[in-house]
C-alpha cells in the first residue's frame, strides 16, 4: 500500500452532501413520497406481509447471521496454526466497520429531529416538514428517523470494497453487495412511509466514509512502518 488507493473518495462524499440537501430541502422527498402515499388510505404498504416481515424484520435477521458468520470464521482462522493474517486483517475489518456504521447510525437518528415521512403533516401525521438545517435543532422533538437505519445494514458492506482493498488492487464490483441490499431494504422502507430518499443518501454516505476513515487509519500505521498485526496479536493473547 505505497499510494493512496482511496483519494477520489472525498469528492464521492461532497457530491452525496449535496444530494441530501436537493432531495431535502428543495422538496424532492415529499414529490417522491407523495407519488406513493394514498390520500384516502395512507400508506398502503405500510403493513404489507413482505415488506414488514421478509424485507424488514427479516433483512436484520438474515444481516445479523452474517455478522455470527463472519465473526465465526474469524474465530476459526484465529484459532488455525496455519493463520491466514491478510484474511484474518480482511475479516475483522469488514465485522468492525459493519458494526461501527450500524452502531453510528443508530446513535444519529437518536439525536437527530427530523420526522419520518408517516409522521408528517402532509402525510397524515402531526409534524411539520422541518428544513436540514434543524437536523440538530433543540427547538423540535427527536424524530428517530434521520438517517436512514434499516438500509445502513445494507450499505454497511460497502465495507468489503475496502476490506478486499486492504491488500489487493480495488475492485469496484465489491460496492454491488452493500448496494443492493442496501438498496433492497431502502426501498422497502420509503415504500412503508418510513424514510425519504434524502435519508437513504446520507446512510450511503457515511457507510461510505466510515469504513475509508477506518482503512486511512491502516494505511497511515502502514506507511510509518508500524506492525499493527503483530501489536494486535500479542495485545489478544494478553487478555
């Protein structure tokens, strides 16, 4: 890792700022919304079978199973005379940078006000739609919604990108599983009144520059010629 593999990834970042704030505050998110919630019924998928039950409760089952997966297989490789340092490496920084976005997100919208699309006044709730800039605003009631938290269970496995770039040339095709589930589970909210599309966004960016922090981090320790792996080992055997 002599360059830098990730540098055009702070333009990638600025432009899905941006994005956010199109969608948001110039309305984009209530055109959108407004296209699938039914005046006289509300939202009509809200309570569907398959979106609430297969795609939702069980997308963070099927997300959860993976994380024991990966874990175990760590585990393994750990426990093998044989140990495979740039699979291990690889591992434990897909597990950690899944559980840090997931875990970051979750903290956001614990802190953030901005409502949810069912709680909007537009959209038969008792909200008022709030502009971007109150996202911190103590002026408003946390809203619990901001950003996006199901699809951050997707778009977290942006992180493989940058766990099979740790020591191989970056292949793009390694975004398309965090895109698609993150897509998948998404969607499957915006279609149940859950989330705009401006919230998605933002749950794409930070999947995005959590793990490139956390693989910046690495490259840094790399190039100051630091053994992190080693370091980490003998701290592990001391517990």
């Amino acid at each position: 890792m002599k360059t830098y593999k990730h540098y055009k990834m702070p333009f990638l970042f600025i432009l899905l700022l941006g994005l956010v704030f199109l969608f948001h505050d110039h309305q984009i998110d209530l055109f959108l919304m407004s296209m699938i919630f039914d005046e006289n019924n509300g939202f009509t998928y809200q309570n569907n079978f398959w979106l609430e039950k297969i795609f939702h409760k069980g997308g963070v089952l099927l997300v959860g199973a993976i994380g024991v997966g990966i874990l175990s297989r760590m585990v393994y490789l750990f426990k093998n005379r044989q140990i495979n340092k740039e699979k291990l490496l690889e591992l434990g920084f897909l597990f950690c940078s899944v559980l840090i976005s997931v875990i970051v997100i979750k903290f956001l919208k614990s802190i953030t006000v901005l409502a949810c699309p069912w709680n909007l006044e537009a959209f038969g709730g008792s909200r008022p739609f709030q502009p971007l800039w109150t996202l911190f605003s103590k002026d408003y009631r946390i809203g619990y919604c901001f950003p996006s938290g199901h699809a951050s269970a997707g778009y977290s496995f942006f992180a493989l990108y940058f766990a099979r770039a740790l020591h191989h040339e970056p292949i793009k095709k390694n975004l398309l599983p965090g895109f698609f589930l993150g897509l998948i589970f998404g969607v499957t909210q915006q279609f149940r009144g859950a989330h705009f599309a401006s919230h998605d966004l933002a749950t794409i960016m930070l999947c995005l520059w959590i793990p490139w922090v956390l693989s910046s981090i690495i490259w840094l320790i790399r190039k100051s010629g630091g053994n992190y792996f080693s370091k980490i080992k003998r701290y592990i055997y001391k517990i």
